[in-house]
C-alpha cells in the first residue's frame, strides 16, 4: 500500500499501520500474492473536482475508487490494484454525525474503497447488498466499530 498523506498535514495521525493491517485482512482473501494500491488523503475542494470530472457530480463524497487496468508495479512487480481517494474532511463530518472515531470512519472508507478495486459496486439492491455483506464482515473482522450502519440510507 502506498500511503499519499502529502496534501493535509493533519494526516501525519493517521495511523497507517492499522489501514495496512486492514487492507492485508481483506487482499489476502482475495490474492495468494498481496498487490499494490495507493490510498490517498485529499481536501473537500480536490474531492469535488475529482467527483466532478470522472462521475459527472459536482459535489463533495467521502470516498472515490479508480481501478486500474491489472497494471504490474515496476518498482515491486506485484499487481496494482488503483487508487483510493479519502476525502479527510468529510470523513470527520461524518463521524461526528454518527459519535465514533474519525479513524473508524477512514478504516470503512478505505474498506469500502478496496472492495470497489475488488470489483463490487452499488448500483442496484442486490449488488449494494452483496458490497455490504462483505463490507460488514471486515469491519466486524478488523474490530472497526461504528454508532451506524454504513449504507442504511440507500434508497433503490
């Protein structure tokens, strides 16, 4: 895992061991060789743009996934699955609305990215209900506890 946590210094309390240890528990389930992939902190103003100019929505979301194409690290030779893009502020928005830690909500938004990168989506009930099986399973597996449900607010 590449760690981007150059564009907002309040980062440097991120602890990205933890984040490392939770995209292990997930990727091993998946690969016999752990690939690669760079999660990235950014403002609400880079968000914003890059929702806007990759999903047409011109608005601030918390989290953003971009798989590559099974693109091979040169520097490595492992896999590189893509890149995931947190959005900092708007994960604290979050978690002070929901009363639990600011790393617990970056640990379901990182979680929730890699299975993005892993293929799952939510654009229908049964996919949403799928990604969130899974996506339940390793926060309950990684001892990620939240004051809500993630995706409860999902209308279909």
């Amino acid at each position: 895992m590449y760690l981007n946590k150059e564009e907002i210094s309040e980062t440097k309390n991120i602890d990205s061991k933890k984040l490392e240890e939770i995209a292990q528990t997930i990727l091993k389930d998946y690969f016999e060789n752990i690939p690669d992939f760079t999660l990235m902190f950014v403002t609400d103003e880079t968000i914003r743009e890059l929702n806007k100019n990759y999903r047409e929505t011109d608005s601030v979301t918390d989290v953003l996934s971009f798989e590559s194409d099974g693109e091979i690290d040169p520097e490595t030779g492992r896999e590189y699955l893509g890149d995931i893009v947190i959005c900092l502020e708007q994960a604290r928005r979050q978690a002070e609305q929901s009363g639990h830690p600011v790393e617990n909500e970056i640990a379901l938004l990182e979680i929730h990215g890699l299975l993005h990168l892993l293929g799952y989506d939510h654009l229908d009930k049964e996919q949403h209900d799928e990604m969130w099986k899974y996506q339940n399973m390793y926060l309950d597996q990684c001892g990620i506890q939240l004051n809500r449900r993630p995706g409860e607010d999902f209308d279909f």
